[in-house]
C-alpha cells in the first residue's frame, strides 16, 4: 500500500529515539513533517537535519512536528541526534516499514555499481493525518525552506 496524496498515513508502530515509538495517530491535531534521509553522519544528512533543527521553532510556531527516518538502528539514531543536537526523534526503519508505505527505495549508482538505498524525500502531513504534499529525490540545499514555506501556507 502506498500513501498518496489525500490519504491518510496508515497505523504502525516502530521504534524511535528517546524510547519512543512511532505511531502516526500519536500526531493528530499538529502537522506531521515525516522526513527519510539516507544514512545517519552522512554529509547531506547531516546538514539537512541541521537545517531542520535550526528552523524547528518556527515549524513549532506553525503547529508541526518533525520526524526523521532512516533505515539505521536505534543506537546509530541515538548517537546521531545527541551529537548534532538535534529536538525532533528519528524513527529506526531497519525492516523497511516506512519506506514500504512510501516507496522510498530505489536503485542508485553509487562508485559506478546499482545499489538498492533510500531515495531522500519528504511528506507533510495536515492536522487530521492526511497527505498534503511530498517531496521525492529531494537535493538539500533550500529543501528546509521550502517545506517551512508549506507548512506555514497550511496554517
């Protein structure tokens, strides 16, 4: 099943830093910013986590909340949150649940061979979890932005 624009994020449960778990309905009345990166320490992951961490009062401002994914395990996450500072959890999809619904892998070339990875993308959703807009094979510089522009705009 994939999540299309209209749709409601569909329920599962998964864990996340700070002994969270991730459970789509937990979001209702705030807007869900859900955004999946590649891999954690990474440079381009790095920045735009940055990036939404620098910004994180303004999306707060807008009544959204931010959740980060990738498919790197719990204690990665840990280690990459705490290091960069970062106020928002980071969901582990190490089986790939997540990227499932939203059809986020894809074959990439990386030093000339196809490897199977994730493709950087991100969805927001409204207050009562419906899909309201995505953004696939997403680059970072001005990504941030462009969703903040979004959210507030849904305000």
């Amino acid at each position: 099943m994939t999540v299309q624009i209209g749709d409601s994020i569909p329920q599962c449960s998964i864990q996340a830093t700070t002994g969270l778990v991730f459970e789509p309905s937990s979001f209702l009345g705030k807007k869900l910013v859900l955004y999946f990166y590649p891999k954690d320490a990474t440079p381009g992951c790095t920045v735009e986590a940055g990036n939404f961490r620098d910004t994180i009062d303004e999306f707060t401002k807008a009544n959204a909340v931010i959740v980060g994914v990738s498919r790197d395990s719990l204690k990665s996450h840990e280690n990459f949150k705490s290091k960069h500072e970062l106020p928002f959890e980071l969901v582990a999809d190490v089986d790939e649940v997540l990227c499932s619904i939203f059809e986020v892998m894809k074959m990439k070339n990386m030093y000339g061979k196809q490897v199977r990875g994730l493709d950087r993308s991100t969805f927001l959703f409204d207050s009562k979890g419906i899909l309201r807009h995505e953004w696939r094979g997403i680059k970072v510089p001005g990504h941030v932005e462009d969703v903040l522009k979004t959210v507030v705009a849904m305000s």
